[in-house]
C-alpha cells in the first residue's frame, strides 16, 4: 500500500472518515517523458489520496486519439491546443460521428517544440526536396513546421508531409532513417541529439510564445463528471510540485526509467533537465498560456484550408475546474 493510501486509512480510523470510493479516468496520452506527472501522481500516491485510478492508454496518432475522445473511450486526453481548435471548428484531420465538444482544461506543456533532422542536414535550406514526417497534415504541430519552413526561405512546394505517427514514432523513423527531419517535442529530441541528430530550429524561436500539449475533455462529460477532473487536476498539480522540486529529482529519475528501461541515467537527467529546469517543458503549475493558444490559432488563420470564423482563445478553453482545483 502506498503511503498516500496509509496516510488515508489513518485519516480513516482516526476521525471516521469516510473512505473515497475509487473512481477509474480513463486517459489517452502520446507515449513518451511527458507521462512523467502521471507516473508520479501513480507512485507516490496522489491520485489514490483522491480517490482516482488513472488509467493510460497509448496514444498512436492523434486520430485514434481525438477519435476515441470523441466516442467516450477515454475521459480526458492529453493533446495539442491545435486539435482541440481545429475539430471544434470542423477542420479535424479524421471524421467524427459527433459534433465534438472538445476543451482544454489545464496546460501541460510550453514550447518544447523541436524541428530534429538527419545527420549531414545542418540548416533549413538543406530539407529542400525532402519528405518530412508529421503526425497529421493538418492538425497538431505541421503548421508550426510548415511556419518554421517558410521562415527558413522554403515554399510549401518544396518538401513534402508524410503521416508517421505521434511523437515517439517520428523519433523512431527519424532514427531510423525513414525521413528527413520531423518535428519533435520533449524529451523526445534528446536521444536522437545524443546520438548526432541535430537541432534546426525551437517553435518558440520562430513562432514566438507555443502552447503545445494541453489537458483535453468533452465539455458534456466535463459537466456530468466536475468531480473527478477537478480531483484529478488536484493530484496532477501535487505530482507536478512534486516532480519539479529538486531534492526529488534522483527519485524522479528512478521512476521516470522504471517506466522507460531503455533510457540511461544520464538520459533521464537530461530530461529532468529540459522539462523542468528551463522557461520550456512542463507548463508551470499547469496553467494554460493565453499567448501561447493565440499563436496556434494564428497559424491556423494562415495555413489551414479552407478559412474558419476563428475565436480567441477563451473558445477553446475553460478554467473553471482547475480554478476549482486549485482554491
């Protein structure tokens, strides 16, 4: 039993409180580091302590993810701000039965948005004539790189976008040999940095201020369940604190290879490093970035065919349960 757990049953025996009955959130997230508050909300016991069972699926696109989303296959989901815009104004990259209801509910992560190529390519110019792998071609990060494309003096009849999969698949065909460059998000980038991939370009650099992944639900069943987001909001805040406190950092690393064996402790550290010591990585106390969703929403003004009646970004978002959450 974990100590969170004891510390509860204590709670219980001492004062006669009622035990919390144990409620299941299923999530869907991109496989990766970025996992890491849930892990720790899992470990150390902070979901238990609120009567949670987090359960998390692996996401393999953002299509099966938005599309089980949608069908209520997973409560909540841990998505780019762009998708929740795009399906919301029905330029989604997949068809839904439904009309979605989506909202994001929490930041989860700022910038951290990296543009990795093959060894041998060292700028911009270099990708002309190349294919480059995205998630999809029209929804999360391809209109950050295609901006980062045209900055770097390419015009979109220059490269060519190949469907690859999420995060962790394009890290794996870029090792692989299988494209040219992709975009990539932390800590994905660090192995293929290690190993002499390099960098071409950071989003926030180019586009200015990013708000990358965000918490995701659907509004109906936000409503029907307020309970449980804003406990689970309470736990991914404590694991979150938890996380980024420093004298926890060898612990953290622990945990974050006991999830990912394949990565070494020098990997681990670096990502510590990069999601949590920097301005970039884990969005600080979860708090949506206002700028950073305009930024997204400006890109889709300018790249994303055919043209849609765009809000601002109070749209797409409500605080209401992490304002709960964080009373």
């Amino acid at each position: 039993m974990s100590f969170a757990r004891v510390a509860a049953a204590l709670l219980v025996a001492f004062t006669g409180a009622a035990w919390p009955a144990t409620r299941t959130l299923e999530a869907c997230t991109f496989p990766g580091g970025f996992n890491w508050p849930f892990w720790v909300g899992s470990e150390k016991g902070f979901f238990a302590a609120e009567g949670l069972e987090v359960r998390l699926t692996p996401a393999t696109g953002s299509v099966m993810q938005i599309r089980g989303l949608a069908e209520g296959k997973f409560d909540i989901a841990i998505s780019t701000i762009d998708n929740v815009v795009a399906y919301d104004e029905g330029q989604g990259e997949a068809k839904l039965e439904t009309p979605p209801d989506f909202f994001a509910f929490m930041g989860a992560q700022y910038g951290a948005v990296r543009l990795v190529a093959q060894p041998g390519i060292h700028a911009i110019p270099d990708l002309k004539g190349k294919t480059l792998a995205v998630d999809a071609a029209t929804t999360g990060y391809a209109f950050v790189l295609r901006k980062i494309l045209q900055r770097g003096g390419l015009g979109e009849s220059d490269y060519a976008l190949e469907p690859l999969g999420g995060t962790a698949q394009r890290a794996e065909a870029l090792m692989q040999g299988r494209t040219a460059a992709t975009i990539l998000t932390s800590p994905l980038e660090v192995v293929p940095e290690s190993r002499g991939y390099p960098r071409l370009a950071n989003a926030i650099d180019v586009v200015g201020p990013y708000q990358a992944l965000t918490g995701v639900a659907r509004r109906g069943w936000a409503r029907e369940n307020s309970d449980v987001l804003v406990a689970f909001l309470r736990a991914y805040l404590k694991s979150l604190e938890w996380l980024a406190d420093p004298p926890h950092r060898a612990e953290a690393i622990a945990i974050y290879r006991a999830h990912l064996p394949q990565a070494s402790d020098e990997i681990a550290g670096k990502a510590w490093d990069v999601l949590l010591a920097g301005p970039e990585g884990f969005q600080k106390k979860a708090k949506l970035d206002r700028a950073g969703i305009e930024t997204a929403i400006a890109l889709r003004r300018e790249f994303a065919k055919p043209a849609a009646a765009y809000g601002a970004a109070d749209k797409y978002i409500d605080e209401t349960y992490y304002l709960k959450a964080t009373q």
